[in-house]
C-alpha cells in the first residue's frame, strides 16, 4: 500500500510517499481501505519529535480515517452494527495517512447520512476530543457558557457547533478579525480577536462580571492565570495542548474562593474501551445532530495524500479555519 511516512524529525518535507505491507486486522479491529484521512496538530508534532508513538501503534501519522470496511473481525463488527462495505470514519492511535489502516470496531463509527468521506475523515480526532473534554471532563451544561481558545481551529469549530447544539452560550477567542467573523457564522455568540482584546475582560465583560463556566484552552503557559481571572464560581478550566508553553502561575486564592477545577487530559495513549465508550456518546448524542444538518464539518483545504507535506505547511501557518484533510 501507498503510505506517507516520517523519513527523520524535521521541516514538513521530512514527510514523504513510501510503500509498506498493508496491515492486517486483529481480534477485536476491522481493516478500512482509506480514502480520506485528517490532518490534526498532533501529526505536526509527531513529525517534529514532540509527539511520542504509543507502545504498540504505527509510526506513520495520522489519527483518523474514512473509508470503506474490507476486513475485520467478523463477531465485533456484528456487535457494533457494522459489516464488510460499509462506510466508516474512525479514531486510530496511528497508521493514519496511508491506503490501508486498522482499527479497533468500537472506534469506528458510520458515516453520518449525507456526509463524503472528505467530511467524515475531519471528525473523529476532533469530535471525540470536545466531547470528553468539554462534556465529559467539564461537565458543560446547558445554558451555561463556554469560552474556546482558537475558536478557527479544527477543535474550535467542532467546540462552537457543539456547545451550541447542546444549547450553550459560547465565546471565542481567534487571531484576526476574519477568522472572528468565521466564528460567529458558525453559530459563536462572541469573538474576541486576541490581538487586539484582553480576552479574560472581555470575557468578564460579555457576562456582566460573572464569568464563564467552562474554558477549552490548547495555549496553556501565560493564558491559565488569565484564565482563572474570568472563570465563574464553580468554573472548570480543561487543558488539552500546551502550545503557549508548560510553565504557569496562576492565583492559587481565586482557585479556592471560587472552587476552580483545573483539569487536562491526553487522548491518543488512553485504553480502546475509553476511546470506545466516547464513540458510543457520539453515535447517540452527536451523530443524529449531523445527520439532521444541525452540525456540520467544516473542510478549509483537501490535498492529495503525496503533497502531505504541504497540508503540514499549512496546518503550522494557522491561515486554516476547520479542518485540513488527505484523499487517497
């Protein structure tokens, strides 16, 4: 099979078009011939050396998958309502970027009706990430408001259509006044340009001084104390990247006076029955709200899976609003 792989550490050129054994589905996974695959900043920081392999999984990129189902194990997919010929995205620990990948069945769901597989291959990585995140970890009710640090990015865009969805006020924060007004088409209640806005005030500002709820942040470093400042008593702060850094301070005093949970989480090493129990709150809860146009994937670019390098060279100029995906 066509694969792309990492020849050495580096420049998005260190990415290059290879050929390898297509894998074989063990117990428990099913065999997707691929013919779209996502690109997410984890794959920019596994090809830099930052982003160690999981004991076990494939050391060629890319998290998600959609595709067709060739192979697999035969009572698992039984089990999940799957069968050979269907259509499939999925989450993987790895093998992403090439013709062929394995998964394990209970991180494989349908393509929601209506969707391509372009569209289908952005969601898993992003979609199961909000949601244990978001729902799962920070407890987001309705009604409440959550604030999205990088509100144009592939998290950002699932995080807005989300929330809302599930009927919550939601702020955002984005890089320029374009990428705000983005934000708010997709269904934001605010955008604040963090270039040219504090935006703990004006957080502050947007909720009459109480604060927000929940805050989505993948920056870390100086934004956890800014952070603090504008959460709202009882307010859960969830970490899932550390772009601005992994040193923080942070006023410990606001933390105990307004009972703050600070909280983070990593998904790609945790357990198969996990990931799998977050696909089935998906499949329950998200899925038919795709099905029925209410959330809908946001594709900024395609590449053809050879130029993976130039999709890596886009992802890192942060020009992209939504998601970067590969055909095969």
């Amino acid at each position: 099979m066509k694969v792309v792989e990492i020849r050495e550490y580096g420049a998005p050129e260190v990415l290059q078009p290879a050929e390898r054994p297509a894998p074989e589905a063990a117990a428990g996974e099913l065999l997707i011939r691929v013919t779209a695959s996502g690109v997410n900043r984890p794959d920019v920081l596994q090809r830099t050396g930052n982003y160690p392999v999981p004991p076990g999984a494939s050391d060629i990129p890319g998290l998600e998958v959609a595709g067709v189902i060739e192979s697999g194990d035969a009572a698992a997919m039984a089990r999940a309502g799957l069968k050979v010929g269907d259509r499939v995205c999925a989450l993987v620990a790895g093998g992403g970027y090439a013709q062929y990948c394995v998964a394990p069945v209970g991180q494989c769901l349908p393509v929601p009706e209506g969707l391509s597989d372009i569209e289908a291959a952005s969601l898993p990585e992003t979609f199961f990430t909000v949601w244990s995140n978001v729902f799962d970890r920070a407890r987001l009710q309705a009604g409440e408001t959550l604030l999205v640090q990088g509100g144009s990015s592939g998290i950002g865009v699932t995080a807005i259509q989300m929330a809302k969805a599930m009927g919550a006020t939601v702020l955002v924060t984005a890089g320029s006044d374009a990428k705000c007004q983005a934000c708010l088409a997709l269904g934001a209640d605010h955008a604040i340009n963090y270039r040219t806005h504090d935006f703990a005030e004006e957080a502050k500002r947007l909720t009459g001084g109480v604060g927000v709820n929940v805050i989505l942040d993948m920056v870390a470093g100086a934004y956890v104390a800014r952070e603090v400042e504008c959460l709202a008593e009882d307010g859960r702060l969830v970490i899932i990247a550390v772009q601005g850094g992994i040193q923080s301070e942070f006023n410990a005093g606001l933390v105990l006076r307004r009972r703050l949970q600070i909280t983070g989480s990593t998904l790609r090493p945790r357990p198969v029955a996990f990931k799998s129990a977050i696909a089935q709150s998906l499949r329950q809860h998200v899925w038919p709200l795709i099905a029925a146009g209410k959330i809908k994937p946001v594709i900024h670019s395609t590449f053809a899976a050879a130029k993976a390098a130039d999709a890596h060279v886009l992802m890192e100029s942060n020009q992209h609003v939504g998601k970067i995906v590969l055909t095969w």
